[in-house]
C-alpha cells in the first residue's frame, strides 16, 4: 500500500504496483482514504501497544538491554585495566 493521490486529509492509499504499471501489471485499482485505513488498522495496533500489560513488557526488555550494555561496558573498563596498569608500571620504571 502506497499514497497514490488525494490531498492532506483525503489522502487516498492503494497497491502501489497497480498505480506504477497500472492494470497489466495489477488489476487492483482498489484506494481507500488514508485516514480510514489508519483509523481501522492502526487503532487495534495502538490499543495493544499501549495497554499496561505491553508497556511493563516494554519497560522491562528496555530495562534488560540497559544492563546488557552496562555489564558490557564494565567488561570493556576491566579488560582495559591491566593494559593501564602495565602502562603506569613502565612509565614508573623509566623513573
């Protein structure tokens, strides 16, 4: 589905290989304004994502990924420590 035509509201959405090759290549000549279409598809969409069962879901993979990246993070710190201790070890031996 693609915008096909129509202006700001009125848009009108339909299969966007008819609208490109026309009927030899589509024979659905099918549009249906946009805001009806996202009205009926896309408000059972946002009803889902925004009950609070899928929200605590989202909150707690967001939350999950944040302590990956964090324990990551901290692995990266400790792999870096003793290259810096070494560093500070040869410049004091230099002294």
């Amino acid at each position: 589905m693609v915008i096909i035509g129509g202006i700001d509201a009125w848009r009108a959405c339909g299969c966007a290989d008819h609208e490109d090759g026309g009927a030899s290549v589509c024979s659905n000549s099918i549009s249906v304004r946009r805001d009806l279409l996202e009205g009926r598809r896309l408000a059972p969409i946002k009803v889902d994502l925004l009950s609070p069962d899928k929200l605590e879901d989202i909150k707690r993979h967001i939350a999950q990924k944040i302590a990956a990246s964090a324990k990551k993070a901290d692995h990266a710190r400790a792999a870096d420590r003793p290259i810096a201790v070494a560093d500070s070890l040869r410049v004091r031996s230099n002294n």
